[in-house]
C-alpha cells in the first residue's frame, strides 16, 4: 500500500480489490489504517468471495496432524496430497495450511467486533462483496453475521449470485440447497444494498438483478441479458473471478490466445471409467469460470468511478 501510494500520490483514490485469502488481507488492512495514521486509508474495498469465516473443522484439523511426527505417518499433515497439474495454485493442501487459515479467520473477526463497540467502523469505507451462495471453501453465511451485520449505513453492498433454479437436477440436489437464500439473508430493510443474480423464471436459464436499496423493503427487478449456461447448477468459490473466455479455467476457452498450459481445465467434461485420470473428478466437476463476470467486472468499474468519500 505504501509503494502503491508512492507511486500514485496522495491525492489519487485507492481502491483495494481482494479476492478470497486476499478480500480477508485487504479487509484486515482497512481494519489496521482505522488504527495507524500512517497507513492510507482505503475509499473503497471490493472483495470477492471473501475468507471471513471458513468450518469450524478447521479448528481441530492440527490434531490430526500430530501422528505426522512420526515418519511413517508423515502424509498425516495434508488434508490431501494429489498430482500438481495446475501451474497456478497448489492442489495438495497441508493441515496446516488449514489452522492457519482458521487463526486469520478468527482474529478478524474479532477485529472487526472490537471495532464495532469501540465505534470504529465508522469511518470504515464502503464494502462491495461477490459472492456465490453456495461456497465449499469459505462461508456465505459468515459474510454476513460477522462483517455486514456489524458495517455501517454507508453506501456498502452485497451482491449474492444465486443456484441456478431452472436447473433439472431436482432430485440430485440437497434438500437444504433449495432454500439457502432464505437462510443466509435476513428479511429487508438491510443497511446495505443487495443485489441478487438469480434466474428471471423459474423455467429460464435466462438471470437477472434483484435489487434492494439499504433501508428499503421493496424489491426492484431489470434483465441482465447474462443467463446461466446448461449444465451449471450454481457458481462456485473458484469461478467468481475468471472469465468464460480464460485459456486455462474458462468453459469456453479463447484458443486462439498466446498462452496454452497443456489442458483447458474448465472446459473438460470427462466421460469414461473410473481409475483412468490421475485426479478426483470433484476437481472437474467444480466451475471454474463465471458465466456473470461481465457483470461483475461492470460493477467494479461502476463503484471505482463513484464519487469519493
């Protein structure tokens, strides 16, 4: 942040964009500059599925790391260890890797309650969040009791990409994935906007935004000329930033780009038997590509443009 400021100077905006571990630093970092006068103070975040909380399992997974003191139990210390096929992020994940995890979650959160009493988020800047409503690696719901519901009335919003309802895996789906909306999000007037993507009928693929302004109780509906494609039953955590065009997680991948790492990894559909990939099919079922990022990258254009507090 500083070279960031040094760069641009003083007088410029500075807006700070993070997505999952990173929304949880940028946020801690606002958390920090409300405190230390010598950091710059952020007019803006923009987080994208952010790591504010994660399952409580995380907590205890270093206790099933202790038998990897011993050698012959050394895999004990990895959540899963399997082939590294991807050049951009690890696929084997350490327990500790976990734990520490769990530690950033829980000490934000507590940053962000002693702030609240201490009457500090005020001067807080206004948060804009991305986020699916069904998350395997961070919680949804946390998003909400332990940063929204303690942010100020201040221009902050919430927009929740919903489970595509005119999908046709009604009875492959959990019963609870049907009213997951319902459960997370409290009924208006909210002190944030909330905008929810979500199918315009129930029998279309085609989406469109659902909006409540803050203090609202009324409920305002445009297209979005954006719809889900066939076959994707909801968004995931690792979809929301990455267009449908990327070369490596997109389901539509530009061949025609300069960079090609050996496989298109969102655009594999396998079929065939069991034992033959050297990877769980979990990793290929999951969508890596957002089929809404031209929203979501208008909407970062739009608040970055906003006025400056």
């Amino acid at each position: 942040m500083r070279e960031a400021v040094r760069r641009t100077g003083p007088s410029k905006p500075l807006h700070i964009v993070g997505y999952s571990n990173g929304g949880a630093l940028a946020l801690k970092y606002a958390l920090d500059s409300l405190e230390d006068a010598r950091l710059a103070r952020p007019d803006r975040l923009i987080l994208i599925s952010p790591l504010i909380g994660i399952t409580s399992f995380a907590r205890f997974v270093g206790i099933a790391a202790l038998p990897a003191l011993l050698p012959a139990f050394a895999k004990a210390a990895w959540l899963g260890i399997v082939p590294e096929f991807n050049p951009f992020k690890y696929n084997s994940f350490p327990i500790n890797g976990a734990r520490q995890t769990h530690r950033l979650t829980a000490a934000l959160q507590d940053r962000i309650v002693r702030a609240a009493r201490a009457g500090g988020l005020d001067r807080m800047p206004p948060v804009l969040t991305f986020q699916s409503v069904v998350d395997f690696t961070v919680s949804t719901p946390a998003i909400l009791s332990a940063l929204y519901a303690h942010l100020p009335a201040n221009g902050g919003e919430l927009v929740l990409f919903d489970l595509n309802r005119a999908a046709i895996v009604g009875p492959l789906m959990r019963s609870a994935a049907d009213t997951v909306l319902t459960r997370i999000l409290a009924d208006p007037p909210r002190k944030f906007r909330t905008a929810i993507v979500t199918n315009a009928a129930a029998d279309t693929y085609e989406v469109a935004e659902q909006v409540t302004e803050a203090g609202a109780t009324t409920e305002q509906t445009r297209p979005l000329n954006l719809a889900f494609p066939p076959g994707i039953f909801s968004l995931s955590h690792i979809a929301l930033p990455f267009p449908m065009n990327d070369s490596l997680y997109g389901m539509e991948p530009d061949k025609t780009q300069a960079e090609f790492f050996g496989v298109h990894l969102g655009a594999i559909a396998p079929r065939g038997e069991r034992g033959v990939l050297i990877l769980n099919l979990d990793a290929l079922l999951r969508v890596s590509s957002n089929p809404f990022f031209p929203y979501l990258l208008k909407r970062i254009d739009q608040a970055i443009a906003s006025p400056r507090r």
